[in-house]
C-alpha cells in the first residue's frame, strides 16, 4: 500500500485532491494532511525515521511561506508532486525531490498520469534493488501472504500458492496453482514491486507471473512469444519483442 502526505492550505483544493486520488487507486493511503510550513516540518522531523510517506503532493504557496522551505529544512525521501497555480517555482521544486508538477486547474487525468509515472519510477528501482541483493546475495524484503478476496470475505494467500497475477476488465486476480481465482484490490505493479525478488516477472501489461506457472513459449508474429501458461490463463498471453530477451533470459534462471 502506497502512503501519501498531503500538503494543502486551502480546505476544497485539499479535498479535491483527496478525492481525486481516492477515485484512480483506492489503495492509497493518506496518513497526513498539512496546511502550513511551520506543520510540515514539525511532521517530517517527527517521523523522519518511523512513518514516513511514500509520495507527497505539495501546494507551493502555502499560508506562512513557500512548501520549498519545508524541504529545504527537512528532506524526505520521499518523490514530491507539486501541485501550484504559479509556475515560476517548476526549476527551484523539481530539484527538490520533484518528479512532476501540476498546474491548477490540473484534470483527473493529468493527476492519473502522475501517479503511473510514480508506479514506473518505483518498479524501477525496485527490480534494480532486487537484482543488486541477489548480487551481494542478501534476501531482498517482500511480501509473504497477499490479501485476496473470495466472495464476500478475504483470504491470506501464501505466495508460494500464486501461479500468476491477471487483470481483467480492469480488476486485478490471483490465481493460485491449483486453479482458483481470486480478486486483489492492488494494482500489478504495486504487487510487482514487493515480488520481483522472489521468481515472479512482468509479462505484459495485464500478467505477472511465476516462473513455475510457464509451462513453455512458442514463437509469434514480428518477434513477439506467445507463453503457455499452468492453469490455463484462457486467452493468448504474449511477450513484446523487446521484453522478449528479457523473458527468456528470467525463464532460465538469470
């Protein structure tokens, strides 16, 4: 679960924020939302070593001052979207810690692309930081039980139970080895992040899988393969011609 800190003076703006990131990933979880410098950085140096978000989105102008003095002051670790009505300050914030800035009025659609730039950005480094682990041979932390719904209630699942992750008509499934589907209210690249360390790989868009769960390939038009998957996936579940390298290499073990 991804958690957010909102820094935000004025009450609709925050608001429609809140919401706005509640509607494209309900996953998001908001521990703090700050209205001012002065609360800002008495927060941050609170929880700078237990607490601390995973993304913020910050107001540039805020009632007591400029949110670049907050991270001028106490530098989070965090990736910080800035979200400004006044785009003289887009230099000075993208230096610190910025990985986009929006300016109001900016649309759903606008604050969507953000956030799968952010998802991009963590898988990233995520997948890099898996492969120096195994390089220095130190386990990298992941998840072990992922929450899956079964009907009306929820279920731990072992991960060594999963044979792959799919989405359809737009909702995520676990699919466990011995065929049950089963519904996730995460998104596959978040589930990527915690499991690439342990044997799983990004296929395509819709399908993250298990290397015991590829039972073989054959090839497919213009480079690309066409995977065959145990339990059946019951569609055709194909690897782009530039991944395809990538894919194979992941299936023999390297």
């Amino acid at each position: 679960m991804t958690t957010v800190v909102i820094i935000e003076d004025e009450p609709p703006a925050r608001e429609r924020l809140t919401a706005s990131l509640r509607q494209l990933d309900p996953q998001l979880e908001i521990i703090a939302e700050l209205g001012s410098v002065a609360d800002a950085v008495a927060w941050f140096e609170a929880h700078q070593h237990h607490g601390a978000p995973d993304l913020v989105f910050a107001d540039v102008q805020l009632s007591d001052g400029l949110s670049l003095e907050i991270f001028a002051r106490v530098q989070p670790v965090a990736p910080i979207v800035f979200c400004t009505a006044y785009d003289e300050y887009m230099v000075e914030a993208l230096a610190q810690n910025g990985i986009a800035y929006l300016l109001k009025p900016y649309t759903v659609a606008e604050l969507g692309e953000v956030l799968r730039k952010y998802r991009r950005l963590e898988t990233h480094f995520s997948t890099r930081l898996a492969a120096l682990a195994r390089a220095l041979g130190q386990p990298c932390k992941s998840a072990r039980r992922l929450l899956a719904r079964d009907r009306d209630a929820f279920v731990a699942v072992p991960i060594d139970e999963v044979a792959y992750f799919g989405v359809r008509d737009g909702v995520t499934e676990l699919v466990r080895r011995d065929g049950r589907r089963l519904e996730l209210d995460r998104t596959l690249a978040d589930i990527e992040a915690e499991l690439v360390s342990v044997g799983f790989f990004r296929i395509n868009r819709q399908y993250l899988a298990h290397a015991d769960a590829v039972v073989g390939f054959r090839p497919y038009f213009k480079g690309r393969l066409v995977v065959q998957m145990q339990p059946a996936a019951g569609e055709d579940v194909d690897v782009s011609q530039p991944n395809a390298a990538r894919f194979r290499s992941w299936l023999e073990g390297g």
